[in-house]
C-alpha cells in the first residue's frame, strides 16, 4: 500500500519532467536551433514529428512489455535513454544528428510518458486505476506551465545547448531513480492475464468492430486537437480577435483541462469511460462551432476555449481508463499501446494536416469547418463503438 501511494504523486513527477523536455520545450527552443543549425523550420519541425511517429509506432511493444514485466525495467532504461539522447541534442551539429537523436527520443517518449505510466498505475492500483489515472494527468497537466517558462528563461540566461544539458540532468537525477523503484509485477495480474476469459489476446479484440470504431473516433478527436494545437493562436487573429485577446484566450485552455479532469474525477466518476467519452467527444466540434462568433464576442470565445480545454483533459483520462474498462488489466498495456499507436500518428500529423486543408480551402474558414466535420464523425464512431461488456 505504501509503494501505491508514492507511486502517483511521484509518477507525476516523472510526467511533468518527461513531457516537459521531450514534448513542451522544443516549441521554446526550435528557433534557435534553426538558426544555429541553419536549416528551415519545416526541417526542424519534421524532426519532432518524426519522434511521435516513433513512440506511436512502439506503443503497444511498449505496453506489452509492461504487461509482461512490469514498468521497471522499461520506463527505467526509457529515462537513462532520455538523458542519454538529451545530452546528445545539447551537441547536434547537424540536420542528420538532430533527426537521429529526436528518432531516439520517440523510442524514450514510448516508455516513459503517459502510456507507460496508465499501465503500470492499472497494474499496481487494481479497482482503483481510474482514479490514479486521473490524479497523474493532473501531474501532468502542469508540464507545459512549468516547463514553457523554465525553458524560455535557462535558454535566456544559459543558451540552448545548455538548457537541453540540463534536462537531460533532470531526467537522470529525477526520473530514472522513481522508474527504478516501481513496484515489481504482482503475481494477482500475471494470474489475471491467463485466467479472465475476455482476455481472447490482442489480435482477437484488435478484430472486434468496438475496438475499431473506439480507436478510429479517438484518432479523429486527437487529430482535431493537434490540428487546432499550432494553428489557433493565426485562427483567432484570422476571425479578428486581437493578438492579446488570442493569447489570452490560448492561456485559458491549460487550466481548463485541468479542470476538465477533475470534473471528470467528481461528477463523473460514477459514469463509465464510455458515457463519459461521449461527452468529451462532442464538447469538442460544439467549441469549434463557437469560433465563427463576431471578433467583439470574447465570452464566447473563452467559452471556447472552455469547451476545448475541457474535452482535451477529459479525452487524455478516457483514453487511459478505456482499454481496462473494456478488456480487463491483464493485457491492458498492449490493448492500450494498440489504442495509443494511431492517436500518436495522428498527433504527428495534425498540424501537417490543417496546413493542408488551409491551403486546400484557402483559408482558416474551410479549415474550420472541415475540422468540425472530423471531430462530429469521430463523435459518432465513438457512439457507435459502444462496447457489449462496460465495467470490467
């Protein structure tokens, strides 16, 4: 019981440091990178890209060795390769380096970030993993206040050699040693893994059409929100929003995803994931919607913002506690990793995408509107994928 109840807020930790430097600082550090590196931001970016893609593409391996052997071994040598990787950002000289050491970054993102961490807490919290699941997020919700600040100052104070140094320090000092003391594998959840009879294995319930609808509607729904996650700040100035009012309205969305999980973990705790889903799906083409507002309506565009922030939070929650709500906790890491894999791909693609369509449509109206398509379609898959068996 002890181990259970340092295992969140110190996971949390993990979360914060992890995504932080892997996933929050670049966006601050990038543009000197590209100047330094002499290349174009499009090649920068690419490199990113490139790293969600990888961690998109291991998630399930991921998971299944968790489900196997526990979080240890894997989010262990997951934080001593960030460091590792970190270190070697610190002193990229080139193009090729840099798309080689983000390509090994993705590798570290898939064993260490929120997959990983859902699957160990589903393994070591037992009936209670929906509630640990949503206490991490809120961990991990601070990563981008913390790290966006911390970044843009180290960089100021030390240059952005040194402040990818330091976070890969961090990552050894802080992340490695609280993956290294993670509970070993308790034999009630290898015993769970042979003995439930829904465990059919991963490839029958990656065939059951639930499984296909669910994982379809949530890769629409992350699409949209990385779509959306680059270009808002040019959307709201494009429907005349003032550039103060859109950064303010773009500072909304953080603490609204916050409380979008804990709501969740209040009123809608008695709900299952899926009911819950539901809701959170269709917040997000409604908040679109409300973006055709004239320029002068600021409550309705922090309305939207509100509706955004909310879905996003929630949607992180659902998409950890589904897989174990459906299919049980014994091969919960693969399920989920399988889930996982397609939502990072098209976290990849998102901004890629609404570029696309801004070109394609000739605007932000067009790019828009076909969003809100996207995101009402995945809504409705997501109903349609209403699973035979709730409450595992």
């Amino acid at each position: 019981m002890t181990k259970i109840r340092w295992a969140i807020p110190s996971l949390g930790l993990t979360q914060i440091v992890g995504w932080g430097s892997m996933f929050y600082a670049y966006g601050v550090l990038m543009q000197p990178m590209e100047i330094e590196l002499q290349t174009t931001r499009s090649v920068v970016v690419g490199a990113y890209s490139l790293a969600l893609l990888i961690s998109g593409c291991l998630s399930t391996v991921a998971g299944a060795i968790i489900d196997k052997l526990g979080g240890r071994l894997l989010m262990g040598a997951g934080s001593l390769l960030a460091s590792m990787m970190l270190a070697l950002l610190a002193n990229v000289q080139s193009v090729t380096g840099l798309y080689l050491v983000w390509a090994g970054i993705g590798v570290a993102m898939s064993a260490t970030l929120y997959q990983s961490s859902f699957a160990v807490l589903t393994q070591i919290c037992g009936s209670d993993y929906r509630r640990a699941i949503t206490s991490l997020t809120l961990f991990g919700g601070f990563a981008s206040t913390v790290f966006w600040p911390l970044t843009q100052a180290l960089s100021e104070h030390f240059g952005w050699r040194q402040t990818w140094m330091i976070f890969s320090v961090a990552n050894l000092l802080l992340c490695l040693p609280i993956h290294a003391l993670l509970p070993k594998l308790s034999e009630s959840i290898q015993s769970e893994s042979s003995s439930d009879p829904i465990k059919q294995g991963l490839r029958a319930i990656l065939r059951e059409r639930s499984f296909l609808f669910l994982t379809s509607a949530v890769t629409f729904n992350a699409l949209v929100f990385s779509a959306m996650s680059l270009h808002l700040m040019s959307i709201l100035q494009s429907r005349g929003v003032s550039p103060s009012h859109a950064a303010l309205i773009g500072a909304l969305i953080g603490p609204m995803q916050v409380l979008g999980r804990i709501l969740e973990s209040t009123i809608g705790r008695k709900a299952t994931s899926h009911k819950v889903g539901i809701v959170a799906m269709w917040l997000l083409p409604l908040g679109l919607a409300l973006l055709f507002a004239p320029k002068e309506w600021i409550l309705i565009y922090a309305a939207f913002a509100a509706l955004y922030g909310i879905s996003n939070g929630v949607m992180t929650v659902v998409r950890g506690t589904l897989p174990a709500e459906l299919y049980g906790r014994g091969i919960y890491g693969a399920v989920s990793g399988a889930m996982a894999a397609p939502v990072m791909i098209a976290i990849a693609a998102g901004p890629f995408v609404a570029s696309l369509l801004y070109s394609a449509t000739g605007g932000y109206v067009g790019t828009i509107l076909t969003l809100i398509a996207l995101g009402t379609f995945g809504a409705i898959l997501f109903i349609c994928g209403r699973p035979s068996r709730e409450g595992n």
